[in-house]
C-alpha cells in the first residue's frame, strides 16, 4: 500500500487536472455555441446557392464547363483531410484518419493528400503518402482559408494534376455526434435538379454569372465543411473534457478511500506499538 504522502499528493495532482479540464469544458461549450450558430446559418445560404446550380443543371452548356466536366477516369485524385491543430477532443482526429485510411487503401486510383490542420499532417508526414499541401486553421478566418483551399483546388484541377478532389471533415450533428463525411468538390457534382426549375435572368451576362457562380459554390461547400468541422472539434472536446472531469472525481473518491484505509491501519499499528510496550513495562 502506497504511503498517506504520497496518497495525499496524487489526490492534489489529480484535483488539479480536474480543475484545468472542467475550464476546458467550459470554454468549449462556449465555443460551441457561437459555431453551432454560424453552422446553423451558413446552412440556409448554402442550400439556396445548391438550388440555383440545381436550377442551371439541365443546361448542357453547363455540363460542358471545365469544373463540371466528368474527366474520363480517376487515376490521380486528391483528399483534402480536415482536422484540428490541437487535441484533447476525444476521437474527433481518429475517426477522421480512419476514415481517411479506408480512402487511401483503395487500390485503383493513386491518391495525394492536402491536409488541412495540424493533426493530419502530423499524422501522415512519416508515413509513405505524398502530402502535396498543408495548411493550419488556427488564427484564419473560415471564410480565407475556404478561399485560400478553393484557389489551390482550382489550379490544381484546372490543371490536370489531379482528375478530381474531395474533402474529409467532421459533419456536426450534436454535441455527442459528429459522423466523418467525404464529399466531392471536384468536378463538381450538381445537386439534384427540382421537379419545377426556375428560369433565371443574367446580369450582365450569362458566362460570367456561371465563372463566378461555380468556383463560389465550391468556396461555400468548403466553408460550410470547415465551420462544420469547428462545431465538432469543440463539441468532441466539451463531451471528452466532461468525461475526464468525472473519471477524476471517480480517481479522487477511490483515492480518498485509500487513504482513510491507510490512515487506519497507521492508527492500529501505532496502537497495537503502545500496547505492546505497556506490557512489555509490566512484565
């Protein structure tokens, strides 16, 4: 059995943990809050630019755009993983890379990798994949990083480094569930055309309309991924900082009746010491 010193001490590390996780806990839920309600209402804008492409799907000319256009085969594609630069999130980064993984293992295509937070790229920087970008999301804006994705994305497609690209992120759904998602920016797949499609009017004309419509309906998908990947990263660190606040009281209660029992066999031992002197005088 340890001894009452170094029982008290762990009792005191462990409380201090607890303290720094139930802080963590706090500013997460705060976080999350203000990301859920820009997830929330990014949503509407982005479902009612996904309906105008909808709208412009049926239009063969349409089809025939270079960030539309199906290439014939996908020998070389691209991943962009979306992950978080820190940790402490429970098993945000790891269902993202497992997912990740399954992508990788697929044996008819070559993949490359762009990763997007710290934790993809350290994951994947010493093992045998070719990471041809790396950016971190900390202290950027959503908006200019989905910007500064989109461009590269753009170049690299229009260029034909790659035959199509596609994003890995973390969709929010609660704070105790967010579901790994990989969807295809590029080509770029319409949404599903409407039963009664609207006819649109172009100002000042229909092309510029279409090259300023679908790179940004591209730039709003990664976006809305990014703030979805936000919302997720603080929802996965709230409930995992919830759960190490427990544990630790659960360690400190175990503890602390580890030390009452020390306490006491101490307090017999001592006795039986006493006792056992006085009749050693007697005798």
């Amino acid at each position: 059995m340890a001894s009452l010193k170094a029982i008290r001490k762990r009792i005191s590390s462990v409380r201090n943990t607890q303290q720094i996780t139930k802080a963590m806990k706090m500013v997460a839920a705060a976080k999350l809050r203000r990301a859920q309600e820009a997830v929330v209402a990014s949503r509407a804008y982005a479902e009612k630019l996904g309906e105008v492409v909808a709208g412009l799907a049926s239009e063969s000319s349409l089809r025939e755009h270079p960030l539309v256009r199906e290439r014939g085969g996908q020998g070389r594609v691209m991943l962009l993983v979306l992950t978080s630069d820190r940790g402490l999130c429970g098993g945000f980064n790891t269902n993202l890379l497992r997912q990740a993984e399954k992508f990788l293992g697929q044996p008819e295509r070559t993949t490359v990798l762009g990763t997007i937070g710290r934790k993809a790229y350290d994951y994947y920087k010493r093992r045998p994949v070719e990471i041809v970008e790396h950016v971190t999301t900390g202290g950027t804006a959503p908006i200019e990083l989905a910007r500064d994705v989109v461009a590269r994305a753009v170049a690299r497609f229009t260029n034909e480094e790659v035959d199509a690209i596609y994003i890995l992120f973390s969709r929010f759904r609660s704070a105790i569930s967010q579901v790994p998602t990989i969807e295809r920016l590029l080509p770029i797949e319409a949404p599903a055309a409407t039963d009664n499609p609207r006819e649109y009017l172009f100002e000042p004309d229909r092309n510029a309309v279409i090259e300023d419509l679908l790179p940004r309906y591209v730039e709003v998908k990664v976006f809305q991924a990014v703030l979805e990947s936000i919302a997720s990263e603080q929802g996965a660190r709230m409930t995992a900082m919830e759960s190490a606040s427990k544990n630790a009281s659960d360690m400190i209660e175990r503890l602390t009746l580890e030390m009452n029992r020390a306490r006491q066999a101490t307090i017999t031992k001592e006795l039986m010491e006493i006792v056992g002197g006085a009749e050693a005088l007697k005798g």
